[in-house]
C-alpha cells in the first residue's frame, strides 16, 4: 500500500468512528544531518510471513551449529516485524536486534502495547482489501474463532498468546497517543470505517532476548558493534533513502542513488556471516525507488539470491562475498 499523505485525525458530524485498522500506519519527523525526514512507519504483525518462514527454514539448515540464531531486523518501525520473527522463530532459540531510525517508534516499541482492528461492516472490509490492507492478515489473531483456524493460523494465534496477553480497553486506549485512526483513500477523500480493536500488552520483553536500538542503517557499524548476524532484514524501508523525501516519493538519479548503496551496502554486507540472508520487502511495486538498480547493486557488494524467484525481483538474498 502507498501512502502519499500525512494521515491525522478527524471526526464526523455522524459520530461514526474514525478508521483504526489492523496495522500501525503513522508518520514521524526525524532531524538527520541538519535535516527534517518524514518516516513512514506502517506496519503488522505477520506482514509477509512467508520471507520469516523462509528465513527460520534456511537458519536451521545452513546454520545448526549455531545454538542461537543472531538476527538483526532493520527499519522494525513499532517492533510488529521483530516480534513476529520471535513468533516464527518459536522454539528455535534467537536473538534479536531491531532497529529504526524513528525515536518515537522505537520508544513505542518499547512499551510493548499493540492493538489489532478490523472493520464491523462488510463493504468497509472489502474497500479496505480493495485498497491493498488486506496486506495485513494479523486479524485472524484477535478476531477469529480458534476453531475456524487453518493449522498455520492456529501455530502463530499460540505464539502470539505466549507472548502477548488481552488488556481492557479502556486502559489500552490511554497509551495509544499515537494510534493512527484515520485511513484515508487519496488527497483529500476519507472513507470512515468503523472497527473493532482489541488491545495487548507484550508479557516480558527482557525474556524474548529482543532489544530495541534507535539507530540509522546509514550508521550500521554503531548498531552491530562487530556482532555477525545470519539474518538481516531491512523491509519496505529502502524508499526513505534513495527516494526524494517528499509526498511523491520520486526515486533519486542514478548517480546520487548508487552513492548512497555505494555507502550502506558494504556495512550490510559485513553485518552477516557468510551465507548470511538480507531480505528487502516483498512487494516489488511498494518499494517506490529504484529496485533495478538496488538489485545490481546487491550483486556488486556480495550478494547473490538466496532462491529462485518466479518474478525476477529478488527480495531475499544471501551473502556470497566479503567486499
Ligand atoms: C514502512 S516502515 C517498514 C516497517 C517494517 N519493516 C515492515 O516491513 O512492516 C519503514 C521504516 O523504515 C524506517 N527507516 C527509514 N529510514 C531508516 C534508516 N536510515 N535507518 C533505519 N530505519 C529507517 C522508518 O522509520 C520506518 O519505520
């Protein structure tokens, strides 16, 4: 889904509930070397699933004699994606570092209250599908039967409630100052949506063995202080660097572009063990910048892909090289 426009809060004059939706979707402004960035910060629990899976598969084959697997989440924004590496992870011992450049996202991440919402009526759940949120399939966590659930459902909905536990809502309410309740469709067209939310408290941080940096991947040596990592992911969040940093989101030029890859890609590249991963986001057309180029330049610093890929955007590779 492509957002081009700060969302923020309004009310109708029917009194029918601004949108809260399965997702953290806010934006923050961050000062970075003298000047202001706008960070998106939209994310889910389980989003892309299949790269995490993927990722624990490969783990466990290409590297069992490590006992704990040492992975590093880039771009965590409010900490969904590390805490659902945790849950795909489950028994496999790990240990996680998640990062993002955002402070307030990361101060979020910290407290460990999540909300999961999905709209009451069927038009607005088939105008939130229509508009690309049924990206985000954590509802099934919150909402659905247990006895209605598929085997996998049923694997993450027990993960989840291992590590999380329902609050009351009034006092989940009280610590979402930032709870995006707006979605809005383009410039200007709102579509109110009333939802349903439920509220939970992450049970005890310390003991996931997950920590939470605010940290730049432009300064990646800070973050990983010579720690190796067999898993890397910077996920949807490639846009913020080589893209123009307005509403349009226009990729940089070409030469501007491999500058800044020229910069990161080698501190990526000495992050990971040898046949370590880096997964970059699924969704080729969500990636806003330019992949072609980000692409040839994986292949450059080290990185081959780590699986065949019916499209030719690869989102998941592995370290081939030291560069
Ligand atoms: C759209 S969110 C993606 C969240 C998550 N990875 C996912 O796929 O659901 C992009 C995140 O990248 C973070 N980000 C942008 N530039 C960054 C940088 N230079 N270093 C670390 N994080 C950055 C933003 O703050 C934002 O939280």
């Amino acid at each position: 889904m492509q957002i081009t426009f700060s969302p923020y809060q309004i009310q109708n004059n029917n009194n029918r509930k601004t949108v809260n939706f399965s997702g953290y979707l806010g934006n923050e402004s961050v000062k970075v070397m003298g000047e202001y960035v706008r960070l998106r910060h939209e994310t889910a629990f389980l989003r892309e699933l299949e790269t995490l899976e993927y990722i624990k598969q490969y783990l466990l084959e290409n590297f069992p004699e490590i006992p704990v697997k040492n992975i590093l989440i880039g771009a965590c924004s409010t900490g969904e994606e590390a805490l659902s590496m945790k849950m795909v992870m489950n028994k496999v011992p790990s240990r996680i570092t998640a990062f993002d450049l955002g402070k307030k996202a990361i101060n979020r991440a910290k407290k460990g209250y999540y909300s999961i919402s999905e709209p009451r009526y069927e038009d607005d759940k088939k105008y939130v599908e229509d508009w690309g949120l049924s990206a985000y399939n954590d509802k099934f966590l919150a909402f659905k039967n247990p006895k209605d659930m598929t085997q996998k459902e049923k694997t993450y909905y027990k993960a989840f409630n291992k590590i999380f536990k329902e609050i009351n809502t009034e006092d989940g309410k009280n610590k979402f100052l930032n709870r995006i309740r707006v979605f809005f469709k383009s410039f200007g067209e709102f579509h109110m949506i009333d939802v349903r939310t439920k509220y939970f408290k992450l049970k005890d941080l310390r003991k996931l063995n997950c920590e939470y940096i605010e940290g730049d991947i432009r300064n990646l040596d800070e973050i990983t202080k010579g720690r190796k990592y067999q898993a890397f992911t910077f996920r949807n969040a490639f846009y913020h660097l080589i893209t123009t940093n307005d509403d349009y989101r226009t990729p940089l030029g070409e030469h501007h572009t491999r500058k800044i890859l020229a910069e990161i890609l080698p501190k990526i590249n000495k992050s990971l063990d040898m046949k370590g991963l880096f997964a970059i986001g699924k969704k080729e057309d969500e990636q806003i910048c330019d992949v072609l180029l980000l692409t040839k330049m994986l292949k450059e610093y080290g990185f081959k892909e780590a699986k065949h890929f019916d499209n030719p955007y690869c989102y998941i590779w592995k370290k081939v090289k030291e560069c």
